[in-house]
C-alpha cells in the first residue's frame, strides 16, 4: 500500500517568507508526528498529532512554526518569516494508534527546506 | 530529560564482515526502542522494534538486542554487504508521543 508522501520534495525560499509543508499519511493511521533534521544535529520531535488534535506541541522551535491537520488526515506545518536557521530536512511520520507500545512510526522522503 | 548516544558515529568494514552498532540511552523507563535506516537523501525506514518487555528482535541478518536495566540496545548486521550501507538510528520511545533519536551511526560496507 502507498506509504506516507510528503510534498514539496524540496523547497527554496528567501529569508522572510513563509512556506507550507504537507504530509499524507498512512491510509488509517489516527497519529501522525512531524520531526527535524538539521544538518550535523539529530532529528528533533517538533508536534504530535491525534486525529485532528494535537496534543503536544512542545517541540516547536518558536511561534512562528504552526501546524494543523484536517479531517484526521492531511496535515500541513507551516514557518512563517523564515529564518536561515530553518534550512533543514523536515520529516513527517504516522502510526496505527498512539499509546500502543508496540507502535511503529512510518516516515516519509521529508522535505528539504533551504532558507536563503 | 531522554538523551540517546550512538557509537561509533562512523564505520567502514568490509564485505562480509559481521558487525554491532550499539545504542545507550538515559533514562530505563522507555515503552520501546526502534531502529531505523536512512539512505542519503531519503526518510527512514524502520528496520526493528523492541517492546520494553522484550529482550531482542530479529529480522533476516538483524537482530537487535535491549537491555533496559543498563540502558542500551545493540544492533547485530550479519555478513554484511554492500547495500547495507547506509546510517542505522536508535530511537526510544519514553512517555508521550515523542521518538528520541541518536545521532546516528555512517555505515559503508566496502565490496
């Protein structure tokens, strides 16, 4: 079956815009989480999500990064007034059901976001 | 707060070689322990869940060991190859909804 998809692949913008990232997930799956890679660090928890809630948001950087998901499905994490610091990969990943112990989380190819 | 450490952060053997990439975490009170691969310029793939009950997990030439109590979780490549070049990432799973992930260990597997 068809994995969790990720779109743009990659993206280009200059410092001060703002731009949407969006992710697919799983056909069925109730979580979805979206995580950070950036360059020479580990990749980063940003936000969780349960259906259309999101119930730990604690990962986000600062208040310019926002994330919302509709109809328990798409989700789309959006950085307003872009900053260089932002260039990274960012991944989205799904689940089954949060809670389960034996949940695995399915990524996505991310997007690569490069802030000029 | 969780930390997860990967050693070495690098590899380089040759084909054929069997080989152990280990993973220590901080704080024993985990619900599970993932493994991952990631190619370059692509997402990850999960390669292995140990539940925090389990001992290991085995999967063709991987096997992936955990032991809670003293905090690390080792992965086990049999006979490797050339594709298995890639970087192998521990991630833990410790209360909440979070992964916390290791930086990550390069493996190249040279023909």
């Amino acid at each position: 079956g068809a994995g969790v998809s990720q779109s743009p692949s990659n993206k280009v913008t200059e410092k001060g815009k703002d731009v949407e990232l969006r992710c697919d997930p799983i056909s069925g799956h109730t979580a979805l989480y979206w995580y950070r890679q950036s360059l020479g660090q580990g990749l980063e928890f940003l936000i969780y999500f349960q259906g259309n809630s999101a119930p730990d948001k604690s990962g986000l950087p600062s208040d310019r990064f926002s994330a919302e998901r509709t109809g328990g499905s798409v989700s789309t994490l959006t950085i307003q007034r872009t900053q260089q610091e932002d260039s990274a990969v960012y991944l989205c990943a799904s689940s089954l059901e949060q809670g389960r112990v034996q949940d695995t989380q399915y990524f996505g190819p991310g997007t690569r976001l490069l802030v000029l | 707060k969780q930390e997860v450490t990967q050693i070495p952060a690098a590899l380089s053997v040759p084909e054929g070689e069997n080989l152990v990439l280990n993973c220590s975490f901080t704080d024993s009170a985990i619900y599970n322990l993932q493994w991952f691969r990631q190619d370059p310029g692509k997402g990850l793939t999960s390669l292995l869940l140990i539940q925090s009950s389990q001992r290991e997990q085995t999967s063709g030439r991987l096997n992936a060991s955990l032991d809670k109590s003293s905090g690390r979780s080792t992965l086990y490549i049999a006979a490797s190859q050339p594709g298995d070049s890639a970087t192998y990432l521990c991630a833990v799973k410790s209360g909440g909804s979070r992964l916390t992930f290791g930086e990550g260990t390069q493996l190249t597997v040279n023909p």
